[in-house]
C-alpha cells in the first residue's frame, strides 16, 4: 500500500489517509497526514477524497472550499457529498442561501445512489414525501406528499439495512401504514432487522416485545419470557414506554414473580421521562394484576387492526 500511494496511486493514498485517520493497522493517528494524503488522492481526481479534504476544511471553517469540494464529489455521485450538500441547502448551512429546491436535487441522488456505507438519505426522503420529516416545513409543491413513493424508498433504505428504515417498515406493517396491508410476519422480520443494525433508542425491541406479548395467529406465538426481555432492553436505553411496559410487567408478574416495589420504581422512571401512562399510574390506586391481562392484549390487537399508533401495553 505504502508503494502504491507513493507511486501517486488516488485510491491508496486514500486508503493510507484513512488508515492515519483512524489510527488503522498499527498507524497512530494523525490528522494532519490523513489530510495530506486525502489532499493528494483528490488531486488525482478520487471522489471520496473529495469529500474527505471537503470534510476536514468544514472542521476547520473554511466552508467556501469544503462546499467546492463538496460539489466537485457530488458530481461523481459520491453519496455522503450529495447527501452533506442536501443538508447545506435545505438549512442554508455554511454561508449558502437556503433553497429548498436545491437541497432536495442533492437529496434524491443521495438516495438513489445510497449504499450500505451511506443508507440514510433514502429514508430521509421517504420521510419527508410521507410528511413525517419534522425539522423542516417543506412546501408541496418542493415536495408532493407521496406515500407510495416514500414507502419504496423506506424499502430502499431497510435493504441496505438501515435500522431507522427498518424499524419505519415494522411499523407500517404493523399498523398498516402507508398503503401496507397489515403483515405480522413483515412487521416482525423488520423489527428484528432494526435490532441487528443496532435499535439505538429501544423503539424496535419495544414493539418486539408487544409482539412477543399478544402473539400473531398462524405467525408468533406468545412468548412472556422474550416480551419481557426486549422491553428490558428498550428500558436500559432511557425509552419512557419501556420503562412503563417494565413496570406493568412486574406488577403482573410477566414472566417474573410479582414485584411491586421493582413495578413502582420503573413507573416512576418512566413518569419522570415524561410518560403520561407512568404518571396515571402513580395516581391510581387501584392495581393491575393477571385477570385484567388478558383484556390489555386484546386492546394490543385491536390496536393494530384500527391503526392506533399510540397503542399502548396497559
């Protein structure tokens, strides 16, 4: 590698940037030499160079050039820079004038060029066609609200096993949103994906775990030990829900021993993080127990069948 980046091969001269970049293969660290030799291997014209040296110049303030740069990549249809430009012009970020129009134009070939390294942009516009992108008011007609097209591309983001996209696609299967047909088994296999690409705020291990707690006809059987087990998980990641299925499912004594003092302290971490169900419940003398369970799953799956998005363990 050492002879072919100083023989001024573009491609090992990037990949020895990297190597200093992330201090790879016994190399320390350095960002001045990874820059150096991203500086050389993009004067041999190599995409991802482009956006590395764009990358370091916005670290250090120098935005008119990183945007240069930026778009010089962009032209090879390099994702990460279509998708930093689409950023740019959406916020008007580094001295650029916001313009919608343009942040979307750098959007779509971002997500038509994604790849597994750079899955996001996909999803980024799907949510945005399914008018569930918040940050931004988007006018319709920049963007026309589409739910078919934004499913397709949250089925784009999901193949390149993007957790967020997975997640998104459990959902719409489990609810039958936009356009799906209410699918157990879809909802369940993406949720599951979700997890493998790392669940990071616990949203796919809790509604694993209302899976896990109903069941699905000719599908899932129910399994308390699992349900119990991905909501734990949900609930070490600080998710309000979590903490407040953890409670329910101590006071009912879901696959543990009934443990009110373990049930009070999960609701009360929950209420704390804001949970409206968690803060009933601490007002609400009355308690929970197994004769009352089954009434809770059934309202599980009716939940599902009326697309009641905020359905709930209870």
């Amino acid at each position: 590698m050492d002879r072919l980046a100083k023989e001024g091969q573009p491609e090992a001269q990037y990949i020895r940037g990297s190597w200093y970049e992330e201090g790879m293969y016994g190399t320390k660290k350095s960002a001045d030499k990874a820059l150096r030799y991203y500086q050389s291997a993009s004067k041999g014209d190599y995409s991802p160079a482009h956006y590395k040296v764009a990358y370091f110049c916005e670290k250090r303030k120098d935005n008119s050039k990183a945007v240069v740069l930026y778009k010089k990549a962009a032209t090879h249809n390099d994702v990460p820079s279509n998708y930093r430009l689409a950023i740019i012009y959406l916020y008007g970020e580094m001295g650029q004038t916001k313009n919608m129009k343009t942040g979307l134009q750098y959007l779509k070939r971002a997500a038509s060029f994604a790849t597994e390294a750079a899955p996001m942009a996909p999803y980024v516009l799907g949510l945005i066609l399914a008018r569930e992108y918040k940050q931004l008011d988007i006018p319709d007609d920049i963007a026309f609200p589409d739910d078919g097209e934004a499913l397709e591309w949250f089925k784009k983001s999901a193949e390149l096993e993007y957790g967020p996209a997975n997640y998104k696609l459990g959902y719409c299967y489990e609810y039958g949103t936009l356009g799906c047909k209410v699918d157990p088994f879809q909802s369940i296999q993406h949720y599951e994906r979700a997890v493998a690409a790392g669940d990071g705020n616990g949203e796919a291990e809790m509604a694993l775990s209302g899976w896990y707690l109903s069941g699905a006809e000719n599908c899932l059987e129910t399994d308390d030990a699992r349900a119990f087990q991905y909501a734990s998980k949900a609930a070490e990641k600080q998710l309000p829900k979590a903490q407040y299925a953890m409670g329910y499912y101590y006071e009912v004594g879901i696959s543990v021993p009934i443990d009110l003092n373990k049930a009070m302290e999960y609701y009360r971490s929950a209420a704390a993080n804001g949970n409206k169900e968690a803060q009933a419940r601490l007002s609400d003398q009355s308690k929970f127990d197994k004769s009352g369970h089954k009434n809770s799953i059934r309202r599980i799956k009716q939940g599902r069948t009326a697309k009641d998005k905020d359905c709930k363990i209870m």
